[in-house]
C-alpha cells in the first residue's frame, strides 16, 4: 500500500509517499525558519499562513517525486497533534478534503508517536518492547513502546523542552536562532580546560526532565561573566559544552535507566535534537556496558516529516485504524 504522510504540528509543511510503512518514495519539506529566525523562535501566525499557501504545492511534489497521481494512493495518514492549533488545522482539513474527493481512507497520527517511528524507517531489526526518548523544540519525553499502537509516556519535562532550552541558551551567548546546531558547534570546538559545570534537576517521576534550571544557570554565569567584559569567543564555547555535556548526559541516564526498569536492550531516540552528535556518541558509549542497542532516526528523519506519519499511519490503518470528516485535533 502507497501512503501519502502529511505533517504540519509546526513550522514545517511536510508530505510524503511511503510504500508498505517502510520505503520512503518521496519525502518534501517545505520550511519558513528564515522568517522565525528574524524573531528569535517560532512565530505560529507567520508559520500558519505559510502553510496554507504550500500545502497544496507540496503535497503535489511528493506525489510527483513517487511518479504517483492522488489516486493511486491508498491510504492518507495526517498529524492531528499535538502542535500548534493552526498549522495542524491546515494539514488535517486538507487531508480530509484529500480523502473525501479520491475516496481514500484516511488516519490521523500523534506527532511524537511519528518522531519514534522514523526509526522504522532506516532500521531492520528493531524488536517489541523498547524505549524510547523523544527529544525536540516542543518536547521532551520517555516513552516505553509494546508496539506502533501501544505507546505509554513514563515520564516527560516539567518545564522547557530539550531543544528550546537549547535556543534560549543560544540566545544568552549572542549565537542566533536555532539554538541546536550552533550550540553543537560551538561546543565542539572548546578545549573544555575551563572545567565549567552546570547541572540539570530533574524532579517529578523517576523518568522526568526540567531544562530551565540549567538555562537559568547559565545566564547568571553569564551575567557575571559580562561584569568583567565581553566573553572573549572561547568562553562562549566554553559555556556552550558544559551546557551541551549536562544536557546529554541527563538525556541519556533517565532513558538507559527506564530501559533498565522495563527489562529491555533496546533504545529508540527520536525528534529534532536527535540529530546531535554529541547526544548520539553519549547514548552509545553508555550503552555498551549494559549491552543495550540504541537506535536513532537518519537525519533528515529527525525534523518534522511527512515520511514518519505515512509510515505509522500505514502501520495504525492495519491495526483498524480509520479516521473521517470528523476527526479532530488532539492537542495535547
């Protein structure tokens, strides 16, 4: 079966044609972070109208690109959330009218859910039960998984997400927006003989996450810092891997530990900030000793995509799921 995935949870316009839940024929996104950058985050009016004036064009690339027509598609799989209201407005309503004109089924898909699949995509081998850690702009959450239908949330954050901490602190040290790859940048190119430390709590359940404590260390270390003078360039890459190494290392301790609880070898990591390299290098080497396998997403798969809602909308509509004109958003 050929799926058309459409996914709008935010700044991204995103669809794609996937065969069977696994072979990724056509994959386009179409992005408005230029305009979000001029303003330091993402702003969801400007992102809104973005995607109602290419989600039509976008959707006909991706079926263009799988030498595909709407009709030979047998399945439309859309993010109904959670995201911003607005933009998963655009994608389900036209999704429905999708459906409704080519007389196609249609299923909706939680967005974070799609974030884990994108594993499947570029993985064989990935077995029932594993864990997951989701870790992005808008979220932060370990999730133990029994199967693509069966997806249990074990703890999340109590405040910022991973990756907006990420852009705050970018903001803090002058470094633009997104936060996510200049910080990785940044820090790889500190000698680290500094010796800063900053830490990150983590209160609430055992698998739970709280980033503003670190961005707020951060900025009163910088604050202090600015008494003295600018930070000279090598402080601020400095800064930037003592943030960079608390904020891997809690990711990668909360999530081995719940694999560890729930008796499983297997780690599943997805979502925009999976694409760090430092994040990745951490969960492997912490993972060897206990001979856990980890698994992360290519990384075009890690931003939001329409290939990771087509192939779990394709694995949900074998399970009898089945969306109509009435489906709705599901925001959190």
């Amino acid at each position: 079966m050929r799926v058309l995935g459409i996914e709008t949870s935010c700044d991204e316009t995103s669809a794609a044609v996937v065969c069977e839940g696994k072979r990724v024929l056509s994959n386009v996104t179409a992005s408005s972070l230029s305009f979000h950058r001029r303003y330091g985050g993402v702003i969801p009016e400007i992102a809104f109208r973005m995607q109602l004036d290419s989600i039509a064009g976008v959707c006909d690339c991706a079926l263009s690109e799988a030498g595909m027509e709407l009709g030979d598609i047998g399945l439309i799989a859309v993010t109904n959330g959670p995201g911003l209201s607005g933009s998963l407005n655009v994608g389900v309503n036209f999704a429905k009218s999708a459906a409704i004109s080519a007389a196609i089924p249609l299923t909706a898909v939680n967005h974070l859910h799609g974030h884990i699949y994108a594993n499947f995509l570029c993985h064989s081998g990935i077995r029932f039960p594993c864990v997951a850690l989701i870790v992005s702009g808008g979220h932060t959450a370990v999730y133990y998984v029994r199967d693509c239908g069966d997806m249990e949330e074990l703890g999340s954050t109590a405040d910022d997400a991973c990756g907006e901490a990420y852009d705050k602190v970018a903001k803090i040290l002058g470094l633009g927006y997104p936060g996510g790859p200049v910080i990785e940048s940044r820090a790889a190119e500190s000698s680290g003989k500094r010796g800063i430390k900053f830490n990150c709590s983590a209160p609430g359940s055992k698998y739970g996450f709280s980033f503003s404590g670190i961005k707020t260390a951060v900025l009163y270390y910088v604050s202090g810092q600015l008494r003295k003078g600018p930070l000279p360039p090598d402080m601020i890459n400095d800064i930037a891997y003592a943030f960079q190494e608390a904020v891997a290392g809690v990711l990668v301790e909360k999530t081995i530990s719940a694999a560890r609880d729930r008796k499983t070898a297997q780690i599943l990591v997805g979502g925009g900030v999976a694409a760090n390299s430092r994040l990745r290098r951490e969960f492997e080497t912490r993972a060897a000793k206990p001979g856990m396998k980890v698994f992360f997403p290519e990384k075009r798969f890690c931003l939001d995509n329409g290939a990771m809602i087509a192939g779990l909308g394709y694995r949900l509509y074998r399970k009898g799921s089945v969306s109509g004109a009435g489906l709705e958003l599901q925001l959190d």
